[in-house]
C-alpha cells in the first residue's frame, strides 16, 4: 500500500474522471493511489467524491491569489504535506505554471476530450463536431507550459455520428476517459514510459497491451 505511487488530483467541477482513479486506487494491485484531492472551486461534487472515499481534501482558490506564479507557489505548498509523486489534473479549470511543472519532476498528467493535437483549449468537444472530424476521442499528456502541447501519454477514439450533440459526443467520450486515465496512471506509476524526443513509448508489457486496445490500430 505504503509503496504505492501517490497521486494528487486537480478538479474544478463534477470529477467523474477522480471517480474513475478512485475506483482503481481501490484495487489493491493498482500501483497508484490518490492521496489528497485539490479544487480551486469550493462546494464541487469533486470535493464529495473524495470524501466519500476518505481522501483528504484541499481548496486553493484563485480569486484573490495573485499572478500565475503566487497561485502555483499556493498550489505547491497545499499539496507538499502530502508528497504526491504525480500530478493528474482531472477537469482543472486552472492553467499551471512552469513553478508548479518544476515542483513535481516525475510527472503532470493531464486529460483531454479531443484528440490532440487537434482542438486543444476549450469547448474542445463542440470544436471538434463543428469542424465535421468522424473520429474524436480522448488524450492523456504530459503537462507542459503550453495549454494541451504536452508530450502524448495515451490516446482512445471513438466515432462521431451524424446525430451528434455536444452533449452525446462528450458523454461517449468520457466513458473513454475514464478507462483511458487510470491506465495511463499506471502506465507512468510502474515505470513503464520510454522517451524518445517527444514521443513516449510505452514498452511490450501487458498494460501496455490494454493501452493498445484503445487505440485501434497498434495493438
Ligand atoms: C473531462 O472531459 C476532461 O477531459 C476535461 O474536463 C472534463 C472533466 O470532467 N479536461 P470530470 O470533472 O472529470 O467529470
């Protein structure tokens, strides 16, 4: 248990995708699991969700912190007590500073709806079926300074169809989602991430076999 890769995740809203790292940090053999919970939104589901599972929780707003780097220095001292050794935001409506990426030099996950590179930012789901792509999906990445430009951890795409609304393409995405993160998590927490440049390989083991699964094609 103790030995286990600790992860502090970053919500602003609903969290079903913390719901989803939860879930698999329930599982004994998982090699990750969440040790504290940070919102910059007080009173969110998010916050309920991770006392229901018994994660401690935090609530770092933003109004009133400052410029980026005063919020990241907030962020990191809120979250050094509990020595997470990766970062997962999870719907994170805040964007984090090179203070914050420095702090945590094993890794900052983050999840996206779209496949990336292609519509990063927001409102990527109603970006993506304007622009009329037949395939959308999901990317998990590395963080960088940039908004989405990080390294590519794990990708999973499913269909648009012709009777798509935002609200039914974003719903077939996050079932993805929410299969896509905790495999990326352990992914990274065993170790099993490779770098060439910028492209992270993720080895032949069988996790990494899962992760093929949902990336049609390179399985
Ligand atoms: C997800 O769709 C994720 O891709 C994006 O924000 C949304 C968060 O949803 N970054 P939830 O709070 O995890 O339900």
């Amino acid at each position: 248990m103790n030995n286990r890769c600790a992860l502090a995740v970053l919500v602003s809203g609903s969290g079903s995708n913390l719901q989803a790292l939860l879930d698999a940090s329930a599982v004994p053999t998982f090699p990750a699991h969440v040790a504290v919970v940070l919102s910059n939104v007080p009173g969110v589901l998010a916050l309920e969700r991770a006392r229901t599972a018994g994660v401690p929780t935090v609530v770092v707003p933003h109004q009133g912190a400052g410029d980026r780097g005063s919020y990241d220095e907030a962020l990191v001292a809120a979250l050094t007590p509990f020595q997470p050794d990766l970062v997962c935001l999870a719907g994170f409506m805040r964007l984090v500073g090179p203070r914050f990426l420095r702090a945590f030099p094993r890794g900052v996950l983050n999840i996206h709806p779209a496949l990336l590179p292609s519509f990063p930012g927001l409102h990527a789901v109603r970006k993506a079926l304007e622009h009329g792509v037949k395939v959308s999906g999901c990317t998990v990445h590395l963080v960088d300074e940039g908004t989405d430009t990080g390294p590519i951890l794990a990708q999973a795409a499913v269909p648009v169809l012709d009777a798509d609304t935002e609200a039914t393409l974003s719903a077939r995405i996050q079932a993805q989602e929410h299969r896509l993160y905790p495999l990326a998590v352990r992914l990274l927490a065993m170790g099993l991430v490779g770098r060439a440049g910028r492209r992270l390989l993720g080895g032949s083991g069988p996790e990494s076999s899962a992760l093929a699964l949902l990336n049609p094609g390179t399985g």
